[in-house]
C-alpha cells in the first residue's frame, strides 16, 4: 500500500507540474513529434463474482510521432486492486487505456486532441486465495498506428493500429495472465462542423492460460463529440466488447467525457463511466494530462 500511495502522490505532483511546462513555450501551431500522458482510472465492480473489486490504473504513456501518419507509443501502468480475487485488467484491447492515452494531434473545429478509448476486460484470478489488496507495474504495452487516409470532405480519416501486450504484471497477486497478448484493428474519425463522431473496431487474440477460460475477442466503441468552445468538447462514448473469458459475459459501458485544452499544448481530459452488462465495471471515473512536444 505504501507503494501505491507513493505513485498515486508522484501523479498529483506531475499533474500539477505540466500546466507550468505547457506554458514555457508555444507550440499550437507545430505538429508534435512526441508526446507524455499521465492519469488515473478508478473502477468498483463485482464483475459476476461475489464481492465487490475496487481498482485503480495508473498508466505513463510515452508516444512517437516519426511521421504525419505514423504513431507509436509505450504505455507503463501502476496498478492497485482491493482484492486478487479478479485480474481486472482494465485495457486488452490494444486500443489505448482508458485512463486516455491522448493522441497528440490537432485537428477539427478549435485544433481540439482527438482521443480513443479501450473496452475493458475482467477475468477471474486464477488465485483463490485471500482477499487482501494488492499493488504493482501491470502489464507494459507497445502500440503502433497508422492513417491509411486523411479526412477529406466526404471520408472519414481511417487509422490502423496494432498492439503487443507484455506479460509483465504478477499473476500470484491477480494482476495479469502471464502471457503475451496481440491484436490490431481500424478506427474512424470524421468533422461535421462543431460535431465530432469516431468509432473503432479491435480484435485481440489472448495467450492460453490454464483456469482463466481466456479466448480471443472483438471491441469496439463509438464516440459522439460536440465542440462547444476552441477549448471544450464534451462526448458521450459507448463501449463493449465480445466476451473475453467462458467466465465472462459481453462486455458493454456508457461513459460520458470531457476534454479541456486547459492551457495551449496541454489537453485535461475527464470522464464517468456505468456499466451495462454484469462484467463490466459498475461504475467508474477518470482524469488523465497529455503533454505534447
């Protein structure tokens, strides 16, 4: 515990150190070449089990922009669970973490960020033992993408994306599967005026692991945004996926979000979740900074 509230503190210090860096230079007008995200997430649900999990992930996310199209990024979570008893593993679809990876790159009414979400998973811990809290780095995951076309005046941009996820969180406490996990998939983003509509689609395919029932699924999530200032856009975002477990029903969530280029080059993004299906979370919050240079 003590681990995690020394984390948790480090993330308030940094949320409160960025804006000051936002303002040392201005860059509006540049298109970012890298980018640092740091957030929160915090999830409550008994994701068909019989008690209660509370979880928080806590993801650094460092991302690469070699070229107008290309992305890449590397995301390092902390993850806290008041029970083992669950591996609420709150992204495996290779999307971006729910906390928000936000992708630094301006375009629309207001130069708004556009952002994609994750679907989470929950799967039972192969662990039955105790019900004490436990705490560590989750697992690290390597993401790539690609904008196959560019917005136009009747298209949509069309991104594909891939994604490797490290075994490199405890299973013993209940904190991941120990195995690799890949995938890949294609997202949608399209301007109408002030209104903003996105989507994505993602397969992941699992590594086998004895007990956990794990098998290969589909996510996706759709995204309705209204740009209300040059700052502002408020959106309301409908999650889910296939099943990711024979212990796991479909997966399915509302959230509702919010971002805020609060100062020029730093983007304030905020969001509260409720859960639709029983494995999902059954409610949720989260506040993440993205920084881009």
């Amino acid at each position: 515990m003590k681990c995690f509230y020394k984390a948790y503190a480090g993330i308030l210090l940094l949320l409160g150190i960025l804006p000051g860096m936002a303002w040392s230079e201005d860059s509006a007008e540049k298109q970012p070449v890298a980018s640092f995200s740091i957030g929160a997430e915090y999830a409550s649900g008994r994701y068909n089990a019989s008690s209660t999990t509370r979880s928080v992930y806590m993801p650094i996310i460092i991302s690469w922009y070699p070229t107008a199209r290309l992305d890449m990024s590397v995301e390092l979570p902390y993850l806290y669970q008041s029970s083992s008893q669950v591996t609420s593993s709150l992204y495996q679809s290779g999307a971006t973490s729910a906390a928000s990876q936000t992708v630094a790159r301006r375009g629309g009414p207001g130069g708004m960020i556009t952002t994609t979400t994750a679907t989470g998973t929950t799967i039972s811990s192969s662990s039955s033992s105790g019900r004490t809290a436990v705490s560590g780095l989750g697992d690290i995951i390597v993401r790539a993408g690609y904008i196959l076309f560019f917005e136009s005046d009747r298209l949509p941009q069309l991104r594909s994306s891939v994604f490797v996820k490290t075994p490199t969180a405890s299973t013993a406490d209940g904190l991941g599967t120990g195995e690799f996990d890949f995938g890949g998939g294609f997202d949608l983003s399209k301007w109408f005026g002030d209104l903003h509509l996105a989507g994505e689609l993602v397969y992941a395919n699992q590594g086998l692991v004895d007990g956990f029932g794990l098998k290969n699924y589909l996510s996706y999530n759709g995204t309705i945004g209204y740009q209300l200032t040059g700052t502002l856009q408020p959106m309301l975002v409908v999650k889910g996926a296939t099943a990711p477990s024979d212990y796991s029903d479909d997966l399915l969530e509302v959230r509702t979000r919010l971002l805020w280029n609060f100062v020029t080059t730093a983007t304030l993004d905020l969001f509260a979740s409720r859960g639709i299906s029983a494995s999902s979370p059954d409610y949720g919050a989260g506040i993440a900074v993205s920084y881009p240079f």
